[in-house]
C-alpha cells in the first residue's frame, strides 16, 4: 500500500494517534522488541487500564499487532503499516522547500 491509497480520512487519524506523547513513547519502546503489557506499563509510568486503551487505539490503527499468550497480551510494531506512514512524512518532507534552501 502507498501513500496515495490510504484515505485522507485515515492518515489524519494516524497522525492524530502518533501526536499524543503517551502512545508515540510506547511505539517507541515497543520498536525494540515485541513487549508485554506489564513492561510498557513500568516504562511509561502509567496504570494498567490507561496503557491498555491506548495499545487498543494503536491496534485498532494497525500500528501495533497483538499477540495473546496464557494471561498476558504482548505488543508490536506492525513494520509494514509504519512504513506507510513514514513513506508519507517523507513524500510530505520532500515537496516542501525549507526556508533558506
């Protein structure tokens, strides 16, 4: 998938969910390695419930993938669908003159 087939509607989305601080530091540190929901909640500080909504939010985005195994949920980063996203960012970066250049 390009940038060109992802819908307007869907890309404002993604970027709507990558410009909270919270959900951008878990993408973060999920990008090391596939990780469980105790350990992200230890990294960024925060309750059980709180994380888990927002690994919910970038699950349902396709940004992170889920994986259950006996009683705990691991997460991680759905490479292909980040492409995508940064695939924009560059095409976006790219037709912009900077100021000075």
């Amino acid at each position: 998938m390009t940038p060109e087939t992802i819908s307007i509607t869907d890309q404002a989305s993604t970027f709507k969910l990558l410009s909270d601080e919270t959900r951008l530091k878990a993408l973060l540190f999920i990008q090391g390695g596939e990780k469980n929901v105790t350990q992200i909640c230890e990294h960024l500080g925060q309750s059980q419930p709180a994380v888990s909504h927002h690994l919910a939010l970038l699950r349902v985005s396709g940004l992170v993938e889920a994986r259950r195994d006996a009683k705990n949920n691991y997460y991680s980063i759905c490479r292909d669908r980040l492409r995508e996203t940064t695939a924009l960012v560059s095409e976006l970066t790219g037709r912009v003159k900077r100021k000075g250049a």
